[in-house]
C-alpha cells in the first residue's frame, strides 16, 4: 500500500531547484518547475550519476556525470522515450512536500 514520505519544506524548494533526498532509505530526486513538484529515482540509468545535482531547464534535468537528459514530469530520457527512471507522486500537503512510496 503506498504511502507519503515527508522530504522537505516548499520554501527549501524555490522554483527552477534540483536538490536529492534520502526517504526510507531511497535516494529521490525533487525539483521544483513553475511551482509543481517532480519527483524521480535520483541516480541515472547510463552510469549512476546524481539525477539531483544535474542543471534543470524546464522539465528536463541534465546529468551532471556524462549529459543524459530525463524529462523528470514522465522520466522519460529526452533522446529515447523507452528508457525512463522512476518517477514518484508528489503531493503538496501544507507547507511540506511528500513523495510517495510503496510500503
């Protein structure tokens, strides 16, 4: 059964922000496009790197590690939209952003 993990506050997260979180033990990545909340598995599908500390434009957050570029709304890679990493739900409750995750 899914549930929601706190992982920070909305003013932490101001617009046009990537920052990575530990819930429960996994490594998400949370940005912040236009005010709506994203939320995707932070390590990259090619070599591992920190979906968290890539550059975000739009919708799209680039790899810091080798350039791979993942739309974080569907996870989708930009350049093949068969290779996704795992997106989350976000919900805003209060002034708390929660990300939720399977039991």
């Amino acid at each position: 059964m899914p549930r929601y993990v706190k992982v920070t506050k909305v003013n932490e997260m101001p617009p046009g922000t990537a920052r990575e979180f530990q819930a429960d033990g996994k490594m998400i990545a949370l940005f912040n496009v236009g005010g709506k909340f994203f939320a995707v598995d932070n390590t990259c599908l090619h070599r591992g790197g920190p979906l968290g500390q890539g550059a975000l434009e739009g919708e799209v957050v680039t790899c810091p590690w080798h350039g791979w570029k993942f739309n974080v709304a569907t996870g989708e890679a930009v350049f093949n939209e068969q290779i996704k990493v795992r997106t989350y739900e976000v919900k805003v409750e209060g002034e708390d952003i929660t990300v939720e995750l399977e039991s």
